[in-house]
C-alpha cells in the first residue's frame, strides 16, 4: 500500500516473477502442493500503518489482558472442553489480533479489529514467505535491497530464538511436539514443516499417541517418546465436527505442558469482542443481549461465537434470520457492526484489493510482557476473507506485510 513501493512493484511485475516466489515457498516449505492460494502480492506496509497497526495492537491486548476480561473468558470455556492445570494469571503463550485495513474520513489508511485468538498461528511460514517476497523484491529496478515481516527490532535470528524459547524452551527436543489431526493432511502443513526446519519440532498426529497413568506418548523412530511439552494445533471444532475421539480425554489431569493452554482457544476469541471499546473496534454484541432485532440488517454481519476460518459467518444477514435463532441459543453468536474493507491494494491490473492484517505476539514461558514478532495477510476481493471464501479469483490469498528493512 505504499504508494511509490507499490507502483515499482506493479511496474515491474510479471508472471515468472510470480512464478518464481510459489516456487521457492515450495522448496522451502517442503510443500508441493499447498492446499490454499499463494497471493501474487505482498502488502508493503507504510509506516504510518504500520505505526496504528502496532498501536492498536498493543492497546487491545492491554484490555484483553485485564483480569475481569479473563475470567469471563474462563467463564465461557465449554465444560466438555475444559483442561485442567489452567492458571489465568499464566496467559498464553501466543496471541493474534487481526485487523482489516480501513479508509479514514480523512483519507488515510487505518486498521479495525476483526477477529482475535489465544491460539498459534502460522509463526514458522510467515518468517519465510516474508524472506521469499523480500528476495524476490529486492530483485524488481528501484527497490530496496533489504525487507522485514518482523517488529520489534526482532532479526531472523532473534527471532527463531524468540520462537523456540516460546515452544521448546529448555525441554529435551525429543519430547515436544507439534500436535494435530493429521498433520499431514491439513492445509497448514506449511506451517508445520517451517516449524520442524527452523526449530526441529516434529508434527504428530493425536491419534497416534498412547497414554500411560498421567503421560502422554508419542511415536518416534518405531519407538514410543515420552511428551513434555506439546505445540497444540488441534482446532476444536474440527474435533467435534468430525467426530473424532482420541487416545486421551481433554479432561483428563496429564503431565505435560501445554503452548498454548488449550482453554484459552476459548478465553480470548470472538467472545472478547463485545468486551472491547476502542475507536479502532466496530461495536460488537452478543445477539443474546440485542433486545430488539432491527428493522434494517444490512449493516451488520453475524458470527458463530466458535468457529473457525470463517465457517458460519453470515456478511448478509436479515432481520428474519437472525428472530429464526431460537433464544436459548443466541447466547452462541455474536453481531458485529460490518467494517468497510478498503481496496486500497492496487494490483498489476489496476483493480483495487482489499487486505487483512494477522499481528502476532510471542510470550516464552517466564516472560512478563508480550513481543509483537511478526504479521500474516490475507487478500480478498470476496464478501469473506480466508482462502476458501475467494476461490477462483486472482490477485488473493495467502501473503505477508513486508517494509524495507
């Protein structure tokens, strides 16, 4: 979005070029077919976003963060769901925060919160999709040499020690673990073979682990490996949605330390939101607290409270389908005032695009404050964001902020 950045870009973009960047996040991610679009663009972030974007940011996780905020959270974790060894005053070792880029009255571009997550996100991809688009944009005429998905100050290298401090710390490598359905069948994998490449953290998949008392363990090399520490990547409501029943039980008490504590999939997500007051937040409610539905819809956007990658989200919401939801179940969706996405991305073709932005915090065990590390961007020209809301378009999907180092 940068204006003169973006026009050297558009100036000197061509399909090899294109070309060339899904080829080496292939070789680089292990990843011959990745199961969602790689953008063509990233999003040069100016500085003056980015200076909101890291602003807003650091505010909301101040709110989110206060002790009243949590415990309602606390509140709303689903008993069936619940794991026992939270400690609310231990946050999460992770949080996103995503933002769609908005146009001010005045003109200007600024951020409004959309979604957040005490959940990992794709912290190993980013790093090197945001190193890809700075080598392939350090090679168009008159661009910078050097770029950065990176805050904070943070360096490659400080920030792969950021990030294994945060999932390994000082556990025996053997026995941590990335947990999921499948590992190998997600479309994340990506993600899972950056994390194994920069940190040595294998991918194991829930069914496959055996529990013995209060341990948990895993296969490794024709032998089972105790596990220490586990990088949960289990999305809950693909666990229910699919019907899928493990070698352990949620609730059973096991010796293991969780990153992130999976309650706080629940404690900091879209039922935060109606918590949050902040210029750069759309009002958000409960549709169980909405006493009169109004006459007029069009401005809003429902959401099921849990959910994930947009799954039930509803852009075009009527007054007749949100009076269908029965009372005793309003209490599981939230309405939202719409946020007006700005098309602000300019594409090679003239067509504008519109972007949102993932930032994405890191917090090692001991730490005492958060580290804002690095960004994810999704691209769309869909109602929706997310990979599976603009299939068949071009100039969307997967992408990273990147600014001259």
């Amino acid at each position: 979005m940068d204006p003169a950045l973006r026009e050297r870009f558009n100036r000197g973009y061509t399909d090899a070029l294109y070309r060339r960047m899904c080829a080496l996040m292939e070789e680089r991610l292990d990843e011959p077919a990745f199961g969602f679009r790689l953008a063509e663009m990233p999003l040069i972030v100016p500085s003056d976003l980015r200076a909101k974007l890291v602003a807003a940011a650091l505010d909301i996780l101040d709110i989110i963060r206060k002790p009243e905020i949590v415990a309602d959270g606390v509140r709303a974790v689903p008993d069936r769901y619940r794991v026992p060894g939270l400690d609310p005053t231990r946050e999460p070792q992770f949080v996103a925060i995503d933002f769609a880029i908005v146009r001010e009255e005045g003109g200007g571009l600024a951020p409004r919160l959309i979604e957040l997550q005490g959940f990992p996100s794709l912290y190993g991809m980013e790093l090197i999709q945001g190193e890809i688009w700075g080598e392939v944009l350090a090679s168009i005429p008159g661009m910078p040499r050097r770029w950065t998905p990176l805050f904070s100050g943070l360096t490659h290298a400080s920030y792969v020690d950021l990030l294994r401090r945060t999932i390994v710390d000082d556990v025996d490598l053997d026995e941590v673990i990335l947990l999921d359905l499948d590992p190998e069948e997600q479309k994340t994998r990506p993600d899972f073979h950056a994390t194994r490449r920069l940190l040595g953290v294998r991918g194991v998949n829930a069914a496959s682990l055996v529990k013995r008392g209060r341990r948990l363990f895993a296969p490794k090399d024709g032998k089972l490996v105790p596990v220490s520490r586990i990088f949960n990547r289990i999305v809950f409501d693909e666990l229910e949605r699919k019907g899928i029943s493990l070698p352990f039980d949620w609730r059973d008490d096991l010796d293991v330390t969780w990153v992130s504590h999976p309650d706080w999939y629940w404690i900091w997500s879209k039922h935060t939101l109606p918590r949050i007051e902040h210029p750069y937040a759309p009002r958000t409610r409960m549709l169980s607290d909405v006493l009169a539905i109004p006459t007029d819809c069009s401005r809003l956007i429902l959401k099921p409270l849990f959910s994930f990658a947009g799954t039930g989200v509803d852009p075009d919401v009527t007054r007749e389908a949100l009076e269908a939801i029965p009372q005793a179940e309003r209490s599981k969706w939230i309405l939202q005032d719409k946020v007006d996405y700005a098309p602000a991305l300019v594409a090679p073709d003239g067509t504008g695009v519109k972007a949102e932005i993932r930032l994405m915090f890191l917090k090692p065990d001991g730490a005492s404050e958060y580290t804002l590390a690095i960004n994810l961007v999704r691209l769309s020209r869909g109602k929706i964001h997310g990979v599976d809301h603009n299939k068949g378009l071009d100039w969307v999907g997967s992408s990273v902020g990147v600014w001259p180092e």
